[in-house]
C-alpha cells in the first residue's frame, strides 16, 4: 500500500468524482445515442409503413376508379348501341305505317289483382304480304341482335364485379360433387340475387301487389353456372346458382343454354321434348333414391332432417303415375325478425328434389342457409 501525501486524499478523492463523472456520461452519451437510433428506426419504420397503407388504399381506390370508369364506360357504349338499334327499328316502324302494315287496335288486359279489364290502344300487325313480310323479318332481326349485343355488354360489366376465377373454380368443383359427375364442364354464366329467395320489407301494399324493399344484412349472391351438354335427348342444360359466401348449391333446374354454352348447338328438329325424361319409367323406390341422392350431397346436415321429407307428386290420382315426384323439407318453427317477409316458395327455410318419373333432376332448391345470416345451412334436428 501507498501512502498518500498530505492533501493528496482530498485530491483523490476529486479525481475519483471526476472519473465517474465522465463515465456515467459516457453511459448516458452512448445511451442517448442507442435511443435516438431506436427513435429515428421505430419513427422510420412508422412512416414506412404509414406509407404502405398509404399506397395500398391509394392502388385500392385507383383499382375501385378504375371499375368504376370501366363500367361508366361500357354502359354509356351500351346506351349507345341500343339506342342505335332503337332508331332503325324506329325507322323499320315507320315503313310500315306508310305500306299499311300496321293499324292502331284496342288491345284488351285484364288485372291480376283487381280482374279489372283495362283497354289499350297498339300498333298490330294487319299484313304479313310482300314488303310488309320483309319489314317484321327486318325488325325481328334487329331486335334478336339488340338482345344479343345487351347480353354481351352485360356479361362485361359482370366480370368486373365477379369474384376472382380461383373461387369460382370452386363453385364448379361443388356443383360437380353435387351432380356426382366429377369431369362434368361447365360455364360461368354472371351473378345476381337468387331466384326462388327474397327477404325484406312490404312497402307500397294496394289492391295491386305490394313492394319489397332489400334489407340490410338479407341481401343474397349467387353465381349462375350452366353445364356444357344437354340433359338426355332434349335441347335444354342444367342451370345452377351456388351461394356466394359458402358455395352451396341452392337452386339447380332445366333451362335453355345461352349462346355460346354448347360447342356444337343442335338444330331445333333434333330435340327431344322435356316429356322425354320422364321415361323409360323408373320405381318409385329407385326415383326416391335418385331425389334424396341430390339432397345428401347438396346439404350438410342431412342425417339430421332425412326423415323430416314429405312426399309430392304431380298427380292428385294415386292410379296416375306422376311425371314428376318431390320430396319436400320445410322449417316451419322458423321465424323471421320481426317486421321482415319471405316471399313463395321459400316463405321458410326449404328444401326440394323433385325428379322426374324417368330419374332426371326436374328441380332442386336449398334455400336454408339463405336464411342464415352467416350462410350456414339453418335446419333443426
């Protein structure tokens, strides 16, 4: 040990002050510096990505203009071109007026409600002769290529809006489940609010009818599918409408292909009529089979209420077959908010297969997830 000089403790004693001075400012330094850095990353961070969402609600808003525009623009094409075709056919009208063609008539309807019989005077045709031939000809012609043009146009302004391939994949992948034929191919025809639902609120109720208006949190999606080959030997396809938010099928029935569904259409003299599905004659247990066949694989909980099915046929007579038989699942402890209605045929949560007597599916509906707000499928034990 050293000992120190006299006065020379005092002076280490400063010396040791100072020393520790100077580290804990160096300490608080370094950590002054460590925390700036980690403000000015953590504030750069934050403006990164400030600047991010900044730019994705700049694209979404950009890509929401630009459906917008796009839309705009195909309708005010659209307007365009029918009111065009409007003209010539205006045009068509008034040739026949001048060749006699066509005369006024007191046209005679009645109302549905009130059986009120209203009369109406309407240009009809008075000669189907010579030129006047040629003009209905003309005019017919011009009216099936409006109809066709304003398809085209609304099929456009549907793609803009629909949902993205990959989830319509999936529609068709539930359709084909559904139908049990797993290659079946079929065609994306547009979206729209289903055919055989609506929910909402009575307004503007007279001897007439009564209006109803959308409800929000009730308003429904489905897309509208139709199969690439015709049923049997008829000229007609299935058409199909799945729901949106679950890809269950709701409605699936017979109707004529739109232009462009069928590769190679037949000629109207090669079709069948529909009677033809309803042979050769199956048993009825067999036709049963086929019906609920759909409804296990259309419906989630069909263990649950297979029991609950009750049975319709076209033909009140037990000694006539039925061309058509149903089986039947209605919820009739279902109840609506209060202050909503449903519409017939689905006034409650429903489901039909109906099938012919030959083993075709006439028509099938689900409307019980329709009824869920959530899209689950609302049936009761």
């Amino acid at each position: 040990m050293f000992d120190l000089p006299a006065g020379s403790a005092g002076l280490w004693a400063q010396g040791q002050k100072v020393i520790k001075l100077i580290k804990k400012f160096m300490n608080n330094k370094i950590l002054v510096i460590i925390l700036t850095a980690i403000f000015v990353i953590g504030a750069s961070g934050a403006i990164i990505f400030a600047q991010i969402n900044k730019n994705v609600a700049g694209q979404e808003k950009i890509q929401e203009d630009s459906i917008e525009a796009q839309m705009a623009a195909i309708k005010n094409q659209r307007d365009q071109e029918s009111e065009d075709y409007m003209q010539r056919i205006r045009e068509i009208t008034d040739k026949q007026k001048e060749n006699g063609c066509i005369e006024i008539r007191d046209v005679e309807s009645t109302k549905t409600a009130t059986g009120e019989k209203i009369t109406t005077k309407e240009w009809r045709n008075v000669s189907t002769d010579g030129i006047c031939g040629e003009l209905i000809k003309q005019k017919e012609d011009l009216s099936g290529e409006m109809s066709q043009n304003s398809s085209q146009f609304s099929t456009q302004l549907d793609l803009l809006t629909a949902r993205p391939e990959s989830e319509r994949q999936k529609a068709m992948e539930a359709i084909r489940t559904f139908m049990a034929k797993p290659n079946l191919q079929l065609q994306y025809i547009s979206t729209h609010h289903p055919s055989n639902f609506d929910v909402g609120v009575i307004t503007n109720q007279d001897t007439d009818g009564y209006t109803l208006d959308d409800v929000d949190g009730w308003e429904r999606k489905v897309e509208v599918y139709q199969q690439k080959e015709y049923i049997g030997g008829t000229c007609e396809v299935y058409e199909y409408e799945v729901d949106v938010r679950n890809n269950d099928i709701v409605q699936a029935g017979i109707r004529y292909p739109q232009e462009g569904v069928i590769e190679n259409p037949k000629k109207q003299s090669e079709c069948q009529s529909s009677q033809s599905l309803e042979t050769p004659i199956l048993l009825m247990a067999d036709i049963k089979d086929i019906a609920m066949g759909y409804v296990q694989r259309g419906v989630k909980n069909f263990d649950a209420i297979k029991d609950k099915f009750t049975y319709e046929g076209s033909s009140t007579n037990p000694k006539t077959i039925s061309a058509h038989n149903a089986w039947i699942y209605e919820d009739r402890d279902y109840k609506l908010p209060k202050g909503l209605t449903a519409t017939v045929p689905s006034e409650v949560p429903t489901i039909w297969s109906r099938v012919s007597s030959g083993g075709y599916l006439v028509m099938y509906l689900n409307t019980t997830g329709l009824f869920n707000q959530h899209g689950t499928t609302n049936t009761k034990n």
